[in-house]
C-alpha cells in the first residue's frame, strides 16, 4: 500500500493555491473578456448580435462537452500532467482567437478554448480537493474563487484598454502570454498527483473500460444529489446574471460608460469577501456558510430584479451585494463538492460537475432570455426573472443538507516539482 499523502507546510501550500488560482484567473478571463468585446467584433467582423452570441455560447457548449468526455479518463491519469497539458492546449487554442483571420476560425478557436478551459476549471478544484485537507477546504477554495475577482476587477478593464488602442485580437494575445507563463510557474511548484490511480489503491489493476469511471460515479446516489444542487446553484444564478447591464442601462437608467463602476467595485469588494467566506465555512461548517450566505443571497436577487430608476451611487452599492453573495456561494459550494466524492472518483466527478456547470448556466441563461422582452426600451420579465433564480436557490440551500462529505485525502505521496 503507498503512503499517506503528506502535508504540505503553509507556504507551499499558499503558493500551489496561488498558482491554481492563477491558471483558474486565465481561462475565466478567456470567458469574460468576450461579453464587453461585443460591439468591437461585431463592427469589426461585420457580424450580427445572434452571431455575437454564437461566440460567447460556443465555449460554454463546448465546455460542457469536455467536461463530459474528461469524466471518461480524468481519473487514468496523473493529476499535475493532464491539468498542465490542458492548460497549455487552451493557450494555444487561445493564440488562435487572436490569430484568427474571419468569423468562421474565430468561433471555431473559441470552441477549442471553452473545450480546454472547461477541463481546467474542474482539474484545479480536483487538485484542491486532493492536496488540501478537509478543515483548510472552504478557505482553499475562497481562494481560488479570487480568479474571478480578480478578472473583474483587473483582466476584463485591462483587456478593454489593449482592444480599444490595438485592436481586439491584443486581449487574446495577452492571455495566451499569461497562460504561457503561468504553465512555466506550474511545471515547477504543481506536485505530482498518482494517489488517486487504481494501481496506487491496494494494487488493482487499471480500469479498461472508458466509461468505468463515469458509470461507477454516476450510480452513487450521493454523487447525483450532489450534481442537482449544483444545477440548482447555476439556476439560481445564471437566470439573472447575463442580463444585469441590460436591465441597468434600459430600466435604471444608469449610462453605459459607467456600468464598468459596477464591476471594478463587485470585484474589489469579493476579492476580500470570498476568501472571508471560506475562512468561515471552514471555521463554522461548509453546509452551514452555505446555507446563510444563499439565504442571504435572496435579497440582491430580489433587489437587483426589480430596482426602479435609482442614482448611480445606490445601484454600485446594490450590484457590490449581488457580487459578495451571489457569486460568494461558490466557495463553500465548491469544498462541498469536492468532498462529495472520494479520492480515486474526484476527478471524474469533478469534470461531470463542471459539465453540468456549464450547461446548466447555459440552460439558465436561455431560460432568463425566454422570461423577458424589450418594449419600449425597457426590460419586461426581469422581476419574475429574480424570482426564479430565488426559487431555485431556496431547492438549493434544502438540497445541500442531504449530501454527504468524505474528509480524506488520497493516498500516495505528492511529489513537488518533476515531470
């Protein structure tokens, strides 16, 4: 039998969770940096708003896909090698946005990049879930759930600026140089991961069937529950999400050049709150935080959806709420999650999660989309919107209680460095 997997002392620990955080930060900026690019490649590539979406719908498909098909082999491999062969396959996928001569190659290359972005983000929490014990969990996971911050606040702004004074293949550029450097950084202070390999588990042979893995996770009734509240925390989100700078523009009346203020202050504000939130569900139990932090979130949910024409100043206020609490569920969410599954199954489960992720947001946001009309200008349906999104996050916050945790760590000893 292998030995136990041994600590990591707290500085390396925060250096693999800033690097995980890092290479998570690449593929949601990857994500993001397309929604405010909008009318510049719709001017530029002479191109529609139902072809606009296209592009943005292509990497969250195809995501969904990949996450899919990882959950086939995810488990066969060594953890460090495959995160570190997808992330650089996205970078490359990512250079070939930028590259990109016409409409055409360019969703075709976002494709590729939702493909190999989508398997990232579920191998990063894999990796938490394997190196770093139940009790530091939820404040793992605040970490990472900084990317996000952190492409709000600094990546999405930075993008802008290199799309307006070079061009907008120059955002895609820069994160394929950022990815770059960042894979350098993980070949050294990623450790090697084969624990969780059933020829480390008491000397069984490796499975043969592709689907093994799949179907021995999916036949786990706790793996299911688990999958449905994740669904439901992607319905109680995403059905408002896409369409909060629609609803402020056209029903609050806030202009168009200061919607930025909204997400420089969201995202300041959650690159603290998350990683507090964490620091509590590890303190005072993930389903717990969970718990209160979703119920909290109901009430900018509600605000957020029905808000009448207001000053600038109390719609960032309200908007820095919707950031902490709405998107701030995700870092108890996440420990929660991968700590449903045990050690040998948690990639593959984790690539089903992030499959669901993705398609349930899509799923949400097409939902959202059917609720609400433009007339006269003004968003019609929003309200019933938010009331959808508090629906499903109400089924949520029931529907976490009933999931069962597994606090160990994988067997084997992780290795710091090497190939």
């Amino acid at each position: 039998m292998t030995p136990p997997l041994l600590p990591l002392d707290p500085l390396r620990e925060r250096v693999l969770l800033f690097t995980l955080a890092g290479i998570q930060f690449a593929h949601i900026l990857d994500f993001m940096v397309m929604m405010p690019l909008g009318p510049i490649l719709m001017q530029e590539l002479a191109i529609d708003a139902h072809e606009f979406g296209l592009l943005v719908s292509a990497y969250t498909f195809t995501a969904g896909f990949a996450g899919v098909l990882a959950a086939m082999f995810v488990d066969r491999f060594e953890r460090k090698r495959l995160l570190l062969t997808m992330f650089a396959l996205f970078a490359l996928a990512t250079l070939a946005c930028g590259l990109a001569p016409n409409y055409a190659t360019l969703l075709a290359a976002r494709g590729l990049a939702g493909a190999f972005g989508g398997v990232l983000g579920s191998m990063v929490h894999t990796m938490v879930g394997d190196l770093i014990p139940f009790e530091r969990r939820g404040r793992a996971s605040g970490t990472i759930m900084t990317a996000f911050s952190l492409s709000t606040v600094a990546g999405v702004p930075l993008s802008l600026f290199l799309a307006n004074h070079f061009g907008w293949r120059f955002p895609f550029f820069l994160i394929a140089l950022l990815a770059v450097l960042l894979l350098l950084i993980g070949l050294k202070q990623l450790p090697l991961l084969r624990g969780h390999l059933p020829s480390a588990i008491l000397g069984e042979a490796e499975r043969t069937h592709p689907l093994a893995a799949m179907w021995e996770t999916l036949k786990n009734a706790n793996h299911r529950r688990a999958l449905a509240f994740m669904a439901l925390l992607m319905l109680g989100g995403f059905t408002v999400i896409p369409f909060i700078t629609i609803y402020a523009t056209a029903n609050v009346g806030i202009r168009q050049d200061d919607i930025p203020y909204m997400y420089l202050a969201g995202g300041f504000a959650t690159f603290f709150t998350a990683r507090w939130i964490g620091r509590l569900a590890d303190a005072y139990g993930k389903v717990r935080v969970f718990r209160y932090v979703a119920f909290a979130a109901l009430v900018p949910l509600f605000v957020q959806t029905h808000l009448p024409p207001v000053p600038l100043w109390i719609m960032v206020a309200c908007a820095t709420l919707f950031f902490i609490l709405v998107p701030g569920r995700m870092g108890p969410a996440m420990a929660i999650m991968a700590s449903a599954v045990e050690p040998r199954l948690r990639g593959t489960f984790l690539s089903l999660n992030g499959a669901v992720q993705n398609l349930f947001s899509g799923i949400a946001a097409y939902l959202g989309g059917l609720m609400i009309t433009l007339e006269g200008g003004r968003l019609i349906g929003y309200g019933n919107v938010g009331l959808l999104a508090m629906g499903a996050t109400l089924l949520a916050i029931y529907f976490v209680g009933r999931i069962q945790m597994n606090t160990t760590l994988p067997a084997g000893k992780a290795q710091a460095g090497g190939n």
